[in-house]
C-alpha cells in the first residue's frame, strides 16, 4: 500500500511542472503567433480506452443495482458454480450467486473507499502541503516529522487491528486508508507551494502587501489542485488495491456483502473446478487499477489537460514583458 516511491516522482515532476510554466506559457495557448486557432491534440488511442473502461465500470455500479431484479446476494440454487452462459453471463459461485452482479456490487465498495481515502488525504495533505510550504521554519519542521511518522507505521496491519476493533465498514476503512495517504499528498503539495512561492507572481502579490491568506488562496491553491488532482489517481489505486487486500484478508467486508477482494477469496479453493469465480472480478481490478495508472501518468507527464490549468495566471505577465523589450 505504500507510495512513498510513487510520491517522490511526483514531486519532482510536480515542481518541475511548475518551473517551466512561464516557458509553457506563450506556446500552450489556443492560439499561435499569427493570432490563428492551433488544432488541439487528439488523445492517445490509450487514454481513451482506459477513459472508457473507467466510465463502464462506474455507471455499471451507479445504474445496475437500480435495475429489477438485480441483487447480488440471492443464491440460484439449481445453478451452483455455472459456467459463464445465458442467464449468467460470469457464472455463479458455489451458492449460485450471480458473479456479474456481484462484481458491480464489489465495484461501488470499491470505489466508495477511493472516494473516502482522496477527500481524507486531498483536505488534511493539501492543508498540511500549504502550511508547510507557505510558513517554511518550524512548522515545516513540525509537519515534515509528522509525516515521517505516520509513514513509518505499518499501514496495513494498523488498519487491521482497528478493523478487528471497530468491525468493518466503508467508512472505516476508506478513512484509514485516507489518513496513510496524507503524507503523500502532504509531500507533492509542500513541492509545488515551495516552487510557486519564489515565483515573480507571488513575490509581487508580497510586496504590495496582499495578505498571506488571500496569496494562498488567489495565486498558490489553483496552481496546486491541478497537480493535486493528478495525484489522487495514484491515491485511488492504492485505495482499491487496499480495500481489495483486506477483503481477501477477511479484514472487509463481512460475507456475503460482496467485495472484489472477499470474492477472490471466495473462488479461491475451486480454481481447479470453476476459475471464473476469482478470474472475473480480478480481471476487473486488474483493469480498473491498470486504467487509472495510465490515466494518472498521461496527466503526469505534462498532457494539455493538466498543464493548461496551472499557466492561466502567470500568462498575465507576458504583455509586461514585451512591452519593456520594445521600449
């Protein structure tokens, strides 16, 4: 479940983003030197297809369960372990239940602990990034040794014991998961504020005086939340490859509630005898987790959709700039 790795790279790549704004600036407009409209890039056959397998995914768990008929826990006891086929295009498992409908349902449990674990990480990473970056001295000090800690506590097993205390649930575990994955939010943003804060934007915005809290909110946050947001797709693999951990642990869900993880669990003793049980909702994970990856480092390495939004202020200098070279 650990980023630390991850978070690193995305540091760097974040504060070398930022770096480069000024250059990006006067070439990623929609417009060229003539004044003429310049044709937008078409995305990658790759990023469309990963877009594409996320959107299915997600309105497959948001608009089958309102569908008649479907409940993921009712058993086809004529039908016990069935191969894929009409009626059940997955399968069933040793209770005939239906695998399709229980890998949607293991979908929205899923993504409900991604959804937790980015806003826990997104407000209490990026309130700490900003404080850390922006008061620098001891606060940076203070918080930079918090979140060592917390990084040096064995995540998994802490979530374990308090699942063990607390019982399982999503909001337990999408909190706990969230609260590990504030210090790598807490990381990227302090990287970015810490290059943002020596940018001629911002020492000008100090030197006429502006408040503190007006800079952070007017000139540091919309640098900071594109590339924060580029970060959480990260935050979301690990999420539910955490989430899908713990169920195969017996640390989710409890049975028959249905989890991609608990589900593996489950097919594991017939893999010999019916392999779809585990093959299908795995399949799934596999790919949502490989879509998510792939969409995060398309954003990462610089695509027109991250970058634009983090040059819209600073272009305001380039008029000035001109303006003296003629003079």
């Amino acid at each position: 479940m650990s980023t630390a790795e991850t978070t690193t790279a995305t540091a760097e790549s974040a504060a070398g983003s930022v770096k480069t704004v000024g250059n990006e600036a006067g070439t990623a407009g929609s417009t060229d030197t003539a004044g003429t409209p310049t044709a937008r890039r078409r995305p990658p056959a790759g990023v469309l297809a990963a877009a594409a397998w996320l959107a299915v995914v997600a309105l497959a768990a948001l608009l089958l369960p309102l569908l008649p008929g479907f409940d993921p826990l009712h058993g086809d006891f004529a039908h016990p372990s069935a191969a894929p086929g009409p009626g059940h295009w997955l399968g069933t498992d040793g209770s005939g239940r239906d695998i399709l409908q229980r890998t949607v349902a293991g979908a929205r449990a899923s993504f409900t602990v991604a959804a937790l674990t980015v806003l826990v990480g997104l407000l209490g990473g990026g309130a700490l990034g900003l404080a850390a970056g922006w008061f620098r001295g001891p606060v940076d000090k203070a918080i930079g040794f918090a979140t060592d800690l917390l990084m040096s506590v064995p995540s998994l097993i802490l979530v374990m014991i308090v699942v063990s205390m607390r019982g399982p649930g999503l909001t337990v575990i999408g909190g706990l998961i969230g609260l590990f994955t504030v210090p790598h939010f807490t990381r990227v943003v302090r990287a970015v504020v810490l290059s943002l804060a020596e940018r001629g934007f911002v020492q000008a915005a100090r030197m006429i005086g502006t408040a503190p809290l007006r800079i952070l909110r007017r000139e540091i946050v919309p640098h900071v939340l594109p590339i924060a947001l580029t970060f959480a797709f990260t935050a979301t693999t690990v999420a539910i490859v955490a989430e899908g951990s713990l169920s195969f642990l017996g640390f989710g869900l409890r049975p028959p509630e249905p989890s991609w993880g608990g589900i593996i669990a489950e097919g594991r003793t017939t893999l010999g005898s019916a392999p779809w049980i585990s093959l299908a909702p795995a399949a799934v994970l596999c790919l949502t987790v490989l879509a998510l990856n792939y969409l995060g480092e398309h954003l990462r390495s610089g695509a027109p959709a991250a970058a634009r939004p983090a040059v819209a202020k600073p272009t305001a200098a380039k008029p000035t700039a001109t303006k003296g070279a003629r003079g």
